[in-house]
C-alpha cells in the first residue's frame, strides 16, 4: 500500500472511501421503504462516484474529471429538485412517504 508522500493522501485511499460510501448508498435503496432516505441514498451514490472523478483529476493532473463531475452535480440537483417535487405531490394525496403505498395510486 502506499504511503504519505509530501503529505498527499495515497490515491488508493479515495477509492476506498469512494466505494465504502457507494456501498452504503447502494445498502440504503435496497433496504429503506422511505423515499426520502432512497434519494439520500442515490446522492450518497453520485457523491462517491464525483470523490473517485476529482481524486484521479488531482492523481492525473487533467481537468476533464473536475468538468465531468460538474455536470454530474447538475445533474443531481435536477434530479432532487424533481424528485422532492414528486414527493410533495404524492405526500399530499395519500399522507405517505413509504414505497410500498405508491403501489395502491392507479388511474
């Protein structure tokens, strides 16, 4: 394994993290009826995978990872502007979060 080397963190370390976090993302859907803790989860998720884009920018030296997690950025918060819109919506017509109800909304 590496070690310090002038004080830098070893790359390996980030991806450790970065999958570690991942994990219990990915955990967190499949276990949790709640849709709020689905969309921290998935957040939780798309941070991971921008910690691993930054960390090999840095490693590398290129910014085409820092640009890349840009977007994915954007496009989260999309995501969770939409998403919370949706729960909004549905808490008001069946004053419930959980998944498992969502079954019972038919045209």
């Amino acid at each position: 394994m590496n070690e310090f080397v002038g004080g830098q963190v070893p790359f390996d370390w980030y991806l450790y993290l970065s999958l570690v976090l991942f994990a219990i993302g990915v955990a967190g859907v499949l276990m949790r009826r709640n849709a709020i803790v689905m969309f921290m989860s998935v957040e939780l998720m798309l941070n991971s995978v921008n910690l691993i884009l930054v960390s090999y920018s840095s490693y590398t030296g290129k910014l085409s990872g820092m640009v890349f997690v840009f977007f994915v950025m954007v496009v989260a918060a999309a995501e969770v502007a939409v998403g919370l819109a949706l729960l909004v919506s549905i808490y008001r017509n069946i004053r419930s979060v959980d998944i498992e109800e969502l079954k019972n909304l038919k045209w």
